[in-house]
C-alpha cells in the first residue's frame, strides 16, 4: 500500500503543497502541463525553485500574476493571510463564483479524476465561504476561491494527486497559527472564519507561532483527500520532501511530506451495502444514478433484474460504501431515485494487495494498478480514465493503447 503523509507542523497552504509534491517527485512538466489545460495561462506565471527556511531545503513555488505592472511580483492572500482582501499591490482580481470555476474546470481537457478533485476542492471553500456570508453557494462572490492563484492551487493539488496515485492519503493534526487576521469581517483570531469552518471534525493544533500558517486552500486540500488524521505514522518512509513558505517565522516555514509504504492484509476493513428494490422508475436514469453515487463515493455500484410482489419486473440496486460516503450515498438514493426505502447490513471486504506505477509506451506513460497475492504480482490492469483521455486526444482507437500496456514486460 502506498501512503502520502502530510506532516502539518507549520500547517499547509496551497503554495506549499504544490511546492512539497513537487518536491516528492511530482515532475514540474507534469504539473504546467495539466495546469495548462484550464486555459488560463494569460492571467499567471508559476516559478518553480530549489529554496530553503532554518536551513531546511526544499522547493518553492510562486504565483505570479500577469497584468499592466508586469515587474511586480504577486504576493497572494495565503502568503499574507488566508482572508485578507487588501494587498499590498494594485492588482485587479477576477472576483470568479463557484459557477465560473466549475465552467473552467469542466470545459477544460483535463481529466474526469483531475476535475472531480478539484471540484471537491473548490467545494469545501464554498460551502464555508457561504455559511460564514450567510449567502446561497452560487451567490457568493468570494476572493479566495475566485483568485487565480486558488485555481493554480487547487487545480494543481489535485494534477499532483491524480500524478502520485497513491493508495492512502493521512496528515497530522493540522496547525494553524496563532494571532489575528485581518479579513472581510474585520480583525479576526486565528483561524480565519473560512478556514475554521473547512477544518470542522478535524484535529488541529493552534499557537505554535503568532501568525495564520493554514489557509482555506490549505485546508480545504487536507479536507477533501485525507482519509485519516493521526500523529501514529505506522509505515516505512520511502522519501521525505519539503514545500517552502513564504515567511521567517521562529520555526521553519515548511510543509513536510512523507511518500511511504505498508503492507497490508488481503482482508480490509468492514464496510455496508445499501440496497433497494425499485419497479417504477424510469430506466434511463440508472446512467446517471450510477455517475453520481460514484462521484460521492461509492466503492462499487451494481443493480440485479428482480422480480417483486405481483409478478411485476423490478431493479434491485445495490452500493458498497464505507462510513465516509454512507451519507452523501443515502441522499443520491432518496433525492435521484424513487426509492423510499433502503436496506442496509455489514459485509467483509477482501482484496488482494494493490499499488500503482507508471508502464512506458509509444503512446506516453500510463498508470497500471497491479495486484499482488502472498507478495507475488498475480495480475495488473491500465486505469482506465488514463487510457480514455489519451485515446481521444490521439484520436485511437483504447484497444490499442491497452494492447500497447500489455505487450510491456511487466514485473
């Protein structure tokens, strides 16, 4: 199993995060690459550099925004703090909403895991912008989500992510700082409203130095990709990486990253099924069911030819879900279905040891994701989101870059 840890000892921003996956290994082509699919390479510049804070050494990265004084450089609001409007530069913003972000995202080329990730990113700052405004979601004109430096970063978090393939993301207990802030609202203590409302549910620790060290993009990247927090770092650390600050503060300014392993057993956990029986339902709406349980979560989604009471043809839809999911699945099942009625028991899960590596190809480096039994590789597969961009942007036909992946010497 391959673990991505995130030590949060001076907490995380979204520049630091990108500057530590980078760090890990993350090629910096891969990450403008992706970045420029959104089409947005007119507003920004990003600078990527070797730095160091207290004498640790790792890498930094700078947004750098494009307007009429081309000779200043940016300083974004998570370097400063993550809710102050007022900068120190006369830069003029795209105040973007959630619906122009989710146009950009959406229209961009992309891929289907990349945009989901980083919606569900931009989603978390929203929802805690708009219950801190008291606005509806899509009314809230709101800096921090609509900066492009927040896109950079959360579009980047999730190129990044989508890049390592890992199998577990976990953090530390978040630090936030300590002090006050000067925001929308006025001067507020640290944490920020937004950030706070982000990090609910989350362990966090508060104080270590007078200054704001998460920000909402910080935060909301933790919230939306840590399956776990915890200070018990129970695998073997493969490689140790660092994101550069922005900031001399008494403690380095650094955000650390573990890429690690552990083996685990083939029997994994406990998990639900969630079933239903459905006989009036209009059939061509499964499709869509499906892609929205899988969006919120769902493990695995399938549906058996029933008969029910009198004789009449029905759909027993059945979903595998963890605790983490459970809910947001019950609400696609209650508010997309005719369903008024759900079953729900316990299952035990096995499944074969997995990790994921990166197979050359004429047609480019694509994911494949190989299984493992009593520690022996017994079979492997292409992700198939890879191979269904990569066939639509050559214009060929999958089957050929699946026969291309397994006509390689896989070990």
């Amino acid at each position: 199993m391959k673990i991505l840890y995130y030590d949060c000892f001076c907490g995380i921003s979204g520049d630091m995060n990108l500057a530590a996956l980078i760090d890990l290994g993350v090629p910096k082509e891969n990450l403008v690459e992706g970045l420029s699919k959104i089409n947005l390479n007119s507003e920004y510049e990003i600078k990527i550099e070797k730095s160091e804070k207290l004498g640790i050494t790792g890498t930094r990265v700078d947004v750098i925004l494009k307007d009429k004084l081309d000779d200043e450089i940016h300083i974004s609001d998570k370097d400063l703090h993550g809710y102050n409007h007022e900068h120190n530069h006369s830069h003029e913003h795209h105040h973007r909403n959630l619906k122009d972000i989710e146009g950009i995202i959406n229209s961009s080329d992309l891929s289907d895991k990349v945009k989901k990730l980083s919606l569900d990113m931009f989603m978390k700052v929203a929802k805690a912008e708009a219950k801190v405004h008291g606005k509806p979601l899509y009314e809230v004109h709101f800096h921090e989500v609509g900066a492009i430096d927040s896109i950079v970063d959360m579009v980047g978090a999730a190129i990044c992510l989508d890049y390592l393939n890992v199998d577990k993301i976990i953090a530390s207990p978040v630090q936030v700082g300590g002090g006050f802030v000067k925001c929308a609202h006025g001067l507020m203590p640290v944490p920020a409203p937004a950030t706070v409302e982000i990090l609910k549910n989350i362990p966090i620790n508060a104080g270590i130095v007078q200054f704001e060290t998460t920000t909402p993009t910080g935060a909301a990247i933790l919230a939306a990709n840590v399956e776990e927090f915890t200070r018990n770092v129970d695998f073997s650390i493969k490689k140790i990486a660092y994101g550069i600050g922005h900031r001399d503060l008494e403690i380095p300014n650094v955000l650390r990253v573990y890429l690690g392993e552990k083996e685990s057993p083939e029997k994994v956990g406990e998990h639900y099924i969630l079933e239903t029986n459905i006989d009036d339902m209009n059939p061509e709406l499964y499709g869509y069911v499906d892609e929205k349980l899988f969006e919120v979560g769902a493990l695995d989604v399938f549906k058996t030819s029933i008969f029910m009471k009198k004789g009449r043809p029905g759909i027993k839809l059945s979903v595998l879900v963890n605790e983490k999911c459970e809910k947001n699945v019950l609400d696609i099942i209650f508010e997309e279905t005719t369903s008024i009625g759900v079953r729900k028991f316990k299952v035990g899960k096995i499944m074969l040891n997995r990790e994921f590596s990166k197979v050359k190809t004429e047609y480019g480096d694509i994911t494949i994701k190989k299984s493992y039994y009593k520690g022996k590789l017994l079979k492997y597969k292409p992700e198939y989101e890879e191979c269904k961009t990569i066939a639509k942007e050559k214009n060929i036909s999958i089957d050929k870059i699946y026969k291309a992946i397994y006509k390689e010497d896989i070990k």
